[in-house]
C-alpha cells in the first residue's frame, strides 16, 4: 500500500512539473506540448503578414497607429460585418458594409412566411439593422449586398446567426442568390467557429454551376494573404491559417463572447459575358482549439484518476488465501 | 428470426447500445449537421454537444443554459419576469418529456453512449477476470445522494447563480465541465480539444482538473466496478424525478422466495438490494435504469416484468433464467472466467 500511494505522490510530482514547463510558450504564442498539423505550421510560416505587426514590434508608436488604422483597413474586398448595438434583441441584428456601396442588403431567410424568406434593407451609414425572418424563427440567415456598375458586378455576402430555433441552413446555402457564389458547405454549426488550422469546404458556382479550377483567394484581418484552387465539382479546401498575435492566453476565451475572433474573407473572380464578376464571403474565425489549453496538463490528470481508480483493480487478500488454498 | 439474432434480452441491448453508441456519437453524418438537424435538443441521455459529430443534444445542456441566460439573467431583469423566461425552460422539459414519457429511463440503460462505455468496460474486466467490486447496502446508501448533489448544484444551481451574476461565468454550464461524457464521446471521434484543459482562469483549470480526474478514474473503476459514474450522474436524477410519469417502468410481485433468492439484486448493475427486498411501486428504485438485468436473472415465473402501461414487455421466467445463466453469472462473469476463480457471488454459491 506505501508502494502505490509513493507512485501517486511521484506522478502527481510529475503531472505538476509537466504543468510549470508546459506554462512556458514559445515565440509563436502556440502552447507547448500542444498538437499541430505539420501541414497548419507550415501554411503559417509561408503567409504574409501585416505590416502592422512589424511596427509595432519595432517599437515605433506613430508607424504603428498608422498601420493599426491601415490593419483595420485589412482588406479591399467587400465586407458586411456585424455592429454592436442590436439592444439585446434576439431577433435583430446591425450590419456595416465595408468597400462597397450598395444600396440595401439583401437577406434570405430558410423558414417562414413566404414574402418574407427574401427581404430587403436599405442601407444607412449608421449601420444597417436587420431583422430574422420572425422573432421567433431563428438560426442562420444569408446576407448579401450587391453593386452593379457598367460591366462589374460586386457582391459581399455572410451569414447572420439568430439565437432563436429555426431551420437549419442546408437547403437555403444551396440555393441560388447570385450569379457567381461562395457557398460554405457547411457552416460551423451553432456554438461552433471556424478555427485556425481548421479545413473547411466551399463551393463555388456560377449561375448555379460548379467553376473548376478558379481560385478562392483568403484574407485575414490579421494579415494572411493567401489563395486554394476549386477541384472539378467547383470544391475548395480552405485551410484556415494560425495568424492570430500571440494573445494573452487568458483571453484567448472569452467567458461570455466565447473564443476571440478574427474576420476573414473569401473572394473569387470570373468574366463571362462581356461583365466581371467579384463575390466575397466573410464571416469571423477563432484561434486553434489549442490555444490558451493545455492538453499535457489534461492528459495528467486523466491519468492521475487512473492511478486513483487502481487499486480497485487489486484482488483483496481473501481473495489469494482463497487461490491458494484452491491451488 | 429475431430469436436466433437476439437469443436473450441482454444480447439485443447490447446491439441496440452499440447501436445507439454509434448514432450519438457519429450520427451527424445520418440525421445532419446543424443543431436543428439532431434527434433532439432535449434527449434524455449524455449525447455531448461537444462531440462535433453527434447526432442529438443531452437534456442537461439546454437545462443550464436557459438557467443561465434566460431565468437568471430574466431574474435580473426583473420586469422581464414573463413567458419569455419561463417558456424556453417549458419547452425543453417538454421536448425531453416527449421522449421520456415513451421510454422512461430506458435511457439510462439503453440508450446513453457513457453508460455503455462503461459496461463494455466492464465486460472487458469481467472477461480479464478482474475483481468485481459490488457497494454493500450500507455503501451505495451513502452514494446515492451524490447524484441529486450533482443535479441541485452542478445543473440547476450554478447556472442559475451564473444568470443572476453571483457566481463566475464559467458555472454558466458547470456540470458539462465536469462531465466525462464530454471527454469520452469527442475523443470516439479522434478530437483531443476537450481532453485539453483551459489554462486562462483559476476556475478554468480546476473544472479541467476535475473533469479529467474523474474521467480517468471513471475509465479504470469500470473494470471493477458497474457503472461507477451512472451512479452520481445527474441525468440519473433528472430522469429519476419523473420516472414515476412514464408508463414504462419495472413491476415486482411479491414472492416468498424473493428474500432467501436475491439472484436479482446480484444481477443489477446498480447495485440496488431493495430489488429483492422489496416489491410494487418500491421495486422500481430511484437508481434503476430499466436495464432488465433482474428480469432476466429472475429464476420465477412473471415475479418481475418490464411493463409499458399495461403491455409486458418483458417478463421473467425459469426456462430463460436457465438459458441466460448457461452463459453468464448474475454479476457478469462469463462462465469461462468464472470457472477460473473462486466464486464470489451467491448466484455462483448456488
């Protein structure tokens, strides 16, 4: 019996030095002793990066409120991003359309009445308040914004999440909106994110057909700049990339917002008829599901309740003298 | 047919926990992948949320949460003490009663991915000849409790305590911190995030902490031990509360050889004595989770029966007994093990 409660004693020891070395992190801000796709590494050592962080590790606070407002201006490609401000109103929503000029959003609804599953907002510079198709029905809704100038044509789209039950989007991502389309399949499912190092699929299509090998170009606001190619049914494996700054891991989960998120989007040209054509999907992505984790420290533990739960294993000495006399 | 496939009541839960294994654990692929997709939001069994492929969400889930975001945070707003906080909660006990009212807690011992990952462990320990550790009456009276402990405060009370702004957000879903489910489903499907703790709190770390020990415990006392975690699980005493509600449920007769025999009480995997002690409405104990064990290992004719409304599902005769006990004891011991050691039980004394 003082042979196993010193083996616990040791690996509890054990479990609490592999604790304290896990603690210290290297310079990427990826937690030691944590599980990364060779593949994710990788990816992550090739991307470009912002010239944000450059000055700002520089040590330059000028350069760097500059380039912060340059950063926050991550993109040229159009953008409906969410707006605080929806009064803690389940069934609404505030959008900002960003390098794009339209004049409503358009939003699609899976249920409903049916004069009301495609709707129409006008947009203001204050944000445009949207609406789920009832206060009742929620879950995701598509929305898009479109400008059509003399041979271009631009759309920004994304999804709107409401919290209230509704149907689920399969049916609605995959009906035709525009012409030229970047169609997630799926999106991450409620209480869900897309994550650095995740893949993720799209589809992109063209008046409702696959486009094969056209390229879907990402961009994060943290500074990737990056492009994957449609395979032949217009299929395109994104791999979302580790670029978010090394946070303090404390924060890398908010307890009420969840995990911190950075926006990203996707965009795919294509001419066909004399006109060209711009279609950009944003949505928000989260840090790798490792950060601010430790799985060294969990698999301690796991293994510390088996130590715990071993001696239940033991057969009672009654037991033996019984085998002996047996024998 | 069906005979020949299942020659006994314990083969086919076993098919239909493997099956049910398999569906709550991957089903995403069949039924689809948004929450609105699932089963339900409202099963009564620890289908885990976290688990990205699962195929229906646990009751105590949405339990938390609306105690949490609806009542408690309705409470704080104290004129919006309306419908609107107390219809989601309605409407989820409602969900969950839909589907209780038809199958009660068969649930628990058919249908609930960690209690068949248990017995499957089980099993594993009883055909390594491990020792079967069984809780004496004076033993399991002082674990019952822990399962009601687990339900008032773990998913009733820290949440609601979350809502109102008195504990740490992180109680917001306390008992799925600590749940092994969580562990155990999303690691079926090769995904070690949940098995990682969270180092940013104090908090975070200790729920980690607990969660994990408890899951490895639970992994190895099952080799010796039925259902160690059913046994404080608090989806035990959820569904417990309203086992009474359900027309499905265990039905004892009272027979005179039920206090000398006590083949069914070795044969529960709950270790519930008062299965031989007692009979009608008593019988059908708090902890039983319509397994059908002690109907089966009932050497009497129709003294125990499993009975929805007033169909017999399942009714206890000596024909089966013989035929059930020709492979495997009471306790689970494969006849082969057994003939390996002394016996322990009084099925094998018999």
């Amino acid at each position: 019996m003082q042979r196993f409660i010193n083996l616990i004693l040791s690996a509890t020891l054990a479990l609490a030095c592999t604790f304290v070395m896990a603690e210290g992190r290297p310079a990427n801000g990826r937690p030691a002793g944590t599980l990364a796709t060779t593949e994710s590494v990788r990816q992550h050592d090739q991307h470009d990066h912002a010239p944000a962080q450059a000055a700002e590790s520089a040590g330059n606070p000028a350069a760097a409120s500059q380039d912060k407002r340059q950063a926050r201006e991550w993109t040229k490609y159009p953008l409906i991003t969410p707006m605080m401000g929806r009064g803690g109103d389940r069934a609404v929503a505030k959008l900002a359309v960003k390098n794009l000029q339209p004049a409503e959003l358009e939003v699609f609804a899976a249920e409903g009445p049916d004069d009301r599953l495609r709707r129409q907002f006008p947009v203001t510079p204050e944000g445009t308040r949207i609406e789920a198709v009832a206060p009742k029905i929620g879950n995701y809704h598509w929305v898009s914004a479109r400008e059509e100038t003399e041979g271009k044509v631009t759309v920004a789209s994304t999804a709107a999440y409401f919290s209230n039950p509704g149907e689920a989007p399969t049916a609605l991502l995959l009906k035709q909106k525009s012409e030229l389309e970047i169609i997630p399949q799926p999106l991450p499912r409620e209480h869900g994110s897309y994550r650095e190092s995740d893949k993720w699929q799209f589809m992109l299509r063209f008046n409702g057909q696959p486009l094969a090998n056209k390229e879907l170009k990402l961009e994060t606001e943290f500074g990737t700049k990056t492009a994957f190619t449609s395979d032949e049914k217009g299929m395109v494996t994104v791999l979302f990339p580790l670029d978010f700054k090394p946070a303090d891991p404390a924060k890398a989960h908010d307890q009420h917002m969840g995990p911190r998120k950075g926006k990203f989007v996707l965009a795919a040209e294509h001419d066909e008829g004399g006109k060209h054509y711009l279609t950009a999907f944003n949505y928000a992505y989260s840090p790798d599901a490792t950060t601010g984790k430790n799985l060294m420290a969990g698999a301690g533990f796991g293994v510390f309740g088996m130590l715990l739960a071993a001696p239940l294993l033991r057969r009672k000495k009654v037991d033996k003298k019984n085998s002996a006399k047996e024998s | 047919m069906f005979k020949s496939i299942f020659p006994t009541l314990g083969r086919f839960r076993l098919f239909i926990q493997i099956f049910m294994l398999l569906l709550t654990v991957y089903g995403s692929n069949v039924v689809g992948f948004y929450m609105a997709e699932k089963i339900s939001n409202a099963l009564p069994a620890l289908s885990c949320a976290f688990d990205q492929q699962n195929s229906a969400y646990c009751v105590l889930i949405p339990t938390q949460h609306q105690l949490h975001h609806r009542v408690g945070e309705a409470i704080v707003k104290a004129q919006q003490f309306t419908f609107q906080m107390v219809l989601p909660l309605l409407f989820t006990l409602l969900t969950f009663f839909t589907f209780f009212v038809v199958l009660s807690k068969v649930f628990c011992g058919w249908i609930c991915p960690l209690g068949t990952i248990q017995e499957l462990i089980n099993k594993l320990g009883r055909r390594l000849n491990l020792p079967l550790r069984r809780f004496e009456n004076g033993s399991v009276s002082k674990v019952r409790p822990v399962k009601w402990l687990m339900l008032i405060v773990l998913v009733l009370a820290l949440p609601l305590l979350a809502g109102l702004g008195v504990t740490p957000h992180a109680t917001g879903d306390a008992y799925c911190q600590v749940c092994p489910s969580r562990l155990a489903t999303t690691l079926l499907t090769a995904n070690t995030d949940q098995m990682a703790i969270r180092t940013g709190s104090s908090l975070d770390f200790a729920f980690g902490a607990i969660a994990n020990t408890l899951f490895g415990f639970m992994l190895v006392a099952a080799f010796a031990v039925r259902q160690p975690f059913c046994r404080i699980c608090p989806m035990l005493s959820f569904n417990a509360t309203f086992q009474r509600l359900s027309p499905m449920r265990l039905v004892k007769k009272q027979h005179d050889k039920c206090d000398k025999c006590g083949i069914c009480a070795k044969a529960c995997p709950m270790d519930i004595h008062e299965i031989a002690r007692e009979h009608g409405t008593k019988a059908f104990h708090e902890d039983c989770t319509l397994c059908g064990r002690c109907v089966e290992f009932c050497p009497d004719d129709g003294v125990i029966q499993m009975k929805w409304g007033p169909l017999t599902l399942f009714g206890s005769s000596r024909e089966y007994y013989k035929q059930r006990m020709k492979g495997e004891m009471p306790d689970g011991t494969v006849k082969i093990a057994a003939a390996l050691r002394k016996p322990e039980s009084g099925a094998e004394n018999a």
